[in-house]
C-alpha cells in the first residue's frame, strides 16, 4: 500500500467502533499519508484527542468557533487541504446531518464546504442501520457521489447481531489504497501522438500549425495515472513531461511516423491527438531562400504520411484518432473513422474559440463500434484534464 503524499482528513464521530480508527489512523500513516483527525465531541466520549493527536502526528481539529483553532487552519482551509475525507465511524446521527447539508459542528462543515470526495464508514446498531430514514439518507448521499464504505455483519457491541459493524480497519485502508491507486490500465502499453508537427522549407521556415498539445498530454497523464505504461510522441510543445511517462519529442511527419511505428509494435491501444501537418514542401532548401524579384513564390508541397491510417492498417492495437472540424463535425468525423479504419474517433468543434486548440477546456462527441454497432457519446465541455480521464476510461471500457 503506497499513500505517500495522499492528504487524507480523517473524520470520527461517536460509536464504540471509534477505538478503531486509531488503529486506522496508524496504518495510514504507516503507508506514507499525511493524516489530519476531525473529531467529534461525541467522537471524544470513545477516545481522546491525544490518542488521535499522537498517531497522526497532527493536533486534532474539533471547534468550529475556535478563533485560535481558525486562525492556524481554518475549516475552509482544512476543507481545501484534503485529497479525500473519510469519516469513521459515520454513526446515523452523522448521516443524517450529513445529508441534511448541516453545518452544526465542525466535521458536519467540511462536508459542505469541500469539493473533495468523501467516504462513510458506517457504524451503527442493526436496527438504526435499518432504519428507513438512515437508508433514505445513506441513498441520498451515495447519490450525490458519498462512497460508501460497509458496514459489515455480525456481533455488535450491544449484543445484536446483524448488519451495522463498522467494517475493520485494514478493509478501510485497502478502500483508500483503491481509491487512490485505482490501476485499470495496469499491463497495457499506450502510444500517444500530441502537438503539432513542423515541416522544414528551408533552415530558418516551416509549415506548423496552432496546435498546443494539451489534449494528448493530459491523455497521456491520465492513462499513465490510470497504470498504463505510456509512451508520448510528442511534436515541439511547451509542456512538461507528464509525470510517469516516457516522451520522444519529433519535428516532422517523417519523423513521427518513424518513431510511432517502432513504439507501437506491442501496443494495445494507439491514440492519435497530434495535428499533424497535412503536407510538407517537396524540397525543404538546404541554404536560405532569396527573395526573387518582385513576383509571388510558388512552393510546391507534397502529401506527408498518414500516421494513424499506417497503425490502424499495420499494428494489432485499438486505434483512436481526433478530428478537428470547423463545420459537419459529426458527418466528416464518421467519414474520416471509415477512411482511416479505426475503432474510435474523437470529434470536436475548432471553430469555437472557447475549447478545442490553445484552450484549457474540450468538448467531444465521440463515436465508436460496439458490437457491429455505431454509438456516440459526448464528453464536455470541461477542463482537458478531467476530460482526458473520461475519455481513457471509455476507450479501456469499450476496446
Ligand atoms: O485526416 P485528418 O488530419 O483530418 O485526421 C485527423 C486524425 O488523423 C488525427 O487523429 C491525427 O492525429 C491523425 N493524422 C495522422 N497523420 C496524418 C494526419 C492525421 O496521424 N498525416
């Protein structure tokens, strides 16, 4: 389990289970999270600050009136520092004000005021569990998104039996391992084109064009996130490497070609992002080129390569590829998904300045076979980023 760097607000509330979560807290902390407790005050009847306070390595947050306690981590900020906050145990009472949208103590707030994922660890007597308004509740929240984890069957403390047990602690840190190290993409090599492509006329000219590569860099971060094993073929760029990928960066089509038909002889799946340049001059000049006289220059250009036809045509791996359209998007997407033979194409609109190329967000229709059958989904608009995860996601789902 590797949670190094993972900040993680670990929220208790009251149930005899609370003795626990000490034990949850110092398996996380074990794992190389950084760990922050919320307690609360019936929380504190089970166990004490100082216990919560010794493993996590943190003073423990329980006032939302502090003045002193809001001024070295207020609860907006505390609501902004976590990756993830879990609450265990989530007793009904909890439950119910969670989904209230109460703000009445100061663990009940870091719910409404985080845009972070929260997870519920149930724990309650069998009964309460059955309760129609608990489960009205624990509907409500898993709907908004809540993960909810448990609970478990058997002994209660009380001497019930039945479901409501909170489930144990190690069963928790293997859920936030999950939840972090989620590795759908684990074992399968992706090829990824990005950027534009730059086609030499003469040493100081070229053919290039707008694109800025983010798209295909933050496909390649999250396939590369998701554990698939990532190589970039990249056309210059401002970017950085994304982390855990490995990037070849080229100029031309040529050059592209060359190096994605090397890097796609073991590849499941091949996604062409690049905006690559449609032709290139028939003879780049090997020395600058004059001026002639006062007359037009006539450069001849030849078709360059198509990189993405060449894969779909001569590699074994699920070919995706992108069109860039100012008009009929879908009609020219669909042609182009034919011509070129490939399973899936990502279509968006570059006539609209607010996504598409340079822009920070996308929105794509994109359409694929399923079963012999031509289906379309839209994805967007959003950040490229989060659109990226949407989008590997989906080719992995249906490749
Ligand atoms: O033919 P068109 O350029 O419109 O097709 C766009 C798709 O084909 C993109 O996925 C692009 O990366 C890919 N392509 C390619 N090699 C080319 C031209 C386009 O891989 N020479």
């Amino acid at each position: 389990m590797n949670l190094s760097h993972k900040k993680i607000l670990l929220g208790l509330t009251g149930g005899i289970a609370a003795y626990k979560v000490a034990d949850l807290c110092r398996q996380l902390i074990k794992a190389g999270a950084e760990v922050r407790v919320v307690m609360t005050n019936g929380a504190k009847a089970f166990i004490t600050p100082l216990t919560m306070q010794a493993l996590s390595g943190n003073p423990v947050h329980d006032d939302l009136l502090d003045p002193n306690a809001e001024a070295a981590m207020g609860h907006i900020e505390l609501a902004k520092w976590a990756d993830l906050i879990v609450v265990a145990p989530a007793s009904a009472d909890f439950i119910a004000r969670a989904t209230a949208g109460m703000a009445d103590d100061l663990l009940a707030t870091l719910c409404v005021a985080t845009s972070k994922p929260i997870a519920l660890v149930p724990a309650m007597n069998q009964q309460m569990w059955a309760n129609k308004a608990t489960q009205a509740n624990i509907q409500t929240v898993a709907k908004r998104g809540f993960h909810i984890w448990g609970p478990a069957s058997g002994e209660q403390a009380c001497g019930d039996v039945g479901l409501g047990r909170m489930i144990e602690p190690v069963e928790i840190a293997e859920k936030i391992d999950e939840f972090f190290n989620h590795k759908p993409l684990k074992n399968q090599h992706w090829v990824i084109t990005a950027g534009p492509t730059v086609e030499k006329i003469d040493p100081v000219r070229f053919l290039t064009n707008r694109s800025s590569g983010k798209m295909g860099y933050s496909i390649a971060q999250a396939a590369a996130n998701l554990g698939a094993k990532v190589t970039l073929v990249s056309g210059p760029v401002n970017l950085d490497t994304p982390n855990g990928v490995k990037r070849i960066m080229v100029r031309s089509a040529s050059e592209m070609l060359k190096v994605v038909e090397s890097a796609t002889e073991k590849a499941d799946v091949f996604v062409a992002c690049a905006a690559v340049s449609d032709y290139r001059a028939k003879e780049a000049s090997e020395q600058k080129m004059k001026k002639q006289g006062d007359d037009g220059l006539v450069l001849e250009l030849e078709q360059n390569p198509d990189i993405l036809k060449w894969v779909a045509s001569h590699r074994n791996c699920y070919a995706v590829g992108f069109a860039a359209e100012t008009q009929n998007v879908s009609d020219y997407a669909q042609a182009k998904m034919k011509r070129k033979a490939i399973q899936m194409i990502c279509a968006n609109d570059v006539s609209r300045s607010d996504i598409g190329f340079a822009s920070d967000q996308n929105e794509l229709k994109v359409f694929y076979q399923n079963n012999g059958e031509l289906e379309m989904v839209s994805l967007g608009p959003e950040l490229k980023s989060l659109l990226a995860f949407e989008l590997v996601e989906l080719i992995n789902k249906v490749k």
